[in-house]
C-alpha cells in the first residue's frame, strides 16, 4: 500500500538531509490540519488530503561546499520547495493584464518571487477542478503542471533544484551534481532501502520512497555513504516561513530582494494580485533551454 503523498515527502526531506555533501538551510514542517480547519476552506481535494498530514512545508538546501557563498535568494545556490501555510488558503481571481487562461488562483509553491507554483480554475469550473501550473516571471510564462502528486514527484526527481520546473542550466547543473555524488542506478533494491533505514527512515518510508520515484531515488543517497543519524533540523514541527506574495491572504510581509539581483522582465504575479513591489531577480533565476 502506498504511503500518504505528504508522508513520502516528508521523509524524502528526511533522507536527503542526511546527505553528507549539502547544507539544509530549512527543513520545517507545519502540523496537519483538523477535520473542522480542513472543512473551512476550499481546497482542492488533493490538497486537503495532503493537509491530513502536513500543513506546510519549507525546503531548501545548498552544497556544503557552497556554504561560503550566500544565496541572493533562498534556493538560488541549491533547490527548494515552499509550500505556505495551508490555514492561509485562499483563492484569488486573476488580476487583470495578467496572461493565462484561468479565472482564479491560490499558491501552492513560492519558490522566488520571479517562480512561483499555484493552483489554477477556469470560470467554468470550482476549487475542486483545480489543476497546479508554474509561473515564470522571468519570460512571462504560465506553464500546466497538471496536479499535485505529478508537481511534487517532478520536483522530488530533480531533488527540487532552482528553477526545476523550467529546466534551467543553473538547476541543471545543481543536479547533474548530485547524481554524480549519489549511488549508482545499478544498485540494487534491497541495497538502497538498506541505506535509507540506516539514515534513519522506516522500511515501510523507504521502499514507498523506492516504489514513488523509482531510479531517482538514488538522488537520496551519497555514493561514498551518508551519516546515520538524521539531520536534527529535519524533524522541525514549527510552522513554515510563509513566503508567499500573497500577504493579503496572510497578514505577512516578504523581505526584499537585494538591490545587485537583476531585475525581471514582468512583475511576479503573486505582486500583481496583492500590490505589492516584486523583488529584483536573481542573476541566477535566469532560465535556460528546458532538459528532460
């Protein structure tokens, strides 16, 4: 039986910050959300199962190497998944000037300000039709990521790099780093899910890890070995930073970006809905030709 989507996240966050060769900047889980919390807010249905088991999450990691270069913005030297706090769902509708067919909108991942994950519905259709897509700010465009199980088991694959969604060559190099420093795609079954118990998983987490991302779960071990402890930031209950734009629907404000960062070509979406300044883009939120 497959494990709770939310679950298997969790403990690939778990396994992969046990990588000797990265540096987990956030690893924070919100708790879940009750029955009554769940019934108050229109979520989609994938997300409201998903809420059963997390409220949230805040995910970023760079190379321990690179630690002595800061990141402009959270991710930009790494990868990272941020899923605001799911008790501040809310839909908006789609600002005017704003491309896209869709009638409202809610975040789902605010990676940067300039990359931004949400869930989408056309005019036609309720919160519960609701489909994921990314929006690259960056060149203006809005492309279909279909739900939230397909969104989050890309993002796992390419150990939620920068700019993952796009396939851009900065990201793409973050990743083909990592499967130069993790275990073959040889190895075998029982070895990895070995592994993944000694880093501190269940069985039952490891071999639902094996059977949700199949080769790519190589990407969770080192080749050279990893500690066997987990990290201790890991297992943080505390809520996520909320990062999203969307401080409207929050009460938050989002720090500025630094002046140096390039500037996009488009305000971030996420800025147009609420009216707030968008931060300046990173040089390295540039996107490139798009690999498989």
């Amino acid at each position: 039986m497959q494990l709770p989507l939310a679950q298997l996240l969790r403990a690939y966050i778990r396994a992969f910050s046990a990588r000797p060769d990265v540096s987990i900047i956030d690893a924070a889980f919100a708790p879940p959300l009750t029955a009554e919390e769940r019934a108050g807010l229109p979520l989609p249905p994938e997300l409201d199962v998903f809420a059963e088991t997390l409220g949230g999450v805040e995910f970023t990691w760079m190379f321990e190497q690179d630690k002595h270069n800061p990141d402009q913005s959270k991710g930009e030297n790494g990868g990272r998944l941020a899923i605001p706090s799911i008790r501040n769902f809310a839909w908006h509708p789609r600002p005017s000037g704003v491309r896209g067919n869709f009638a409202a909108r809610a975040v789902l991942d605010s990676m940067t300000p300039e990359g931004i994950g949400w869930w989408i519905h056309l005019a036609n259709e309720s919160p519960k039709e609701a489909r994921t897509a990314f929006e690259n700010a960056n060149d203006c465009t809005l492309k279909p990521m279909d739900s939230l199980k397909a969104y989050l088991t890309m993002g796992a694959r390419y150990a939620f790099v920068w700019y993952w969604q796009a396939g851009t060559g900065t990201g793409r190099g973050y990743y083909d780093r990592l499967r130069g420093a993790s275990v073959p795609l040889n190895t075998s079954t029982a070895k990895i899910e070995a592994r993944l118990v000694d880093v501190g998983l269940l069985p039952e987490e490891a071999a639902g890890l094996y059977k949700w991302l199949g080769a790519s779960v190589v990407l969770l071990l080192h080749r050279d070995g990893s500690r066997t402890t987990p990290n201790p930031t890991s297992s943080s209950e505390k809520p996520p930073a909320n990062t999203t734009k969307n401080s409207k629907a929050t009460g938050e404000k989002t720090a500025k970006k630094p002046a140096a960062a390039k500037t996009a070509k488009k305000p971030a979406a996420a800025a147009k809905a609420t009216g707030e300044k968008t931060a300046k883009k990173p040089a390295a939120g540039k996107t490139g030709k798009k690999t498989a």
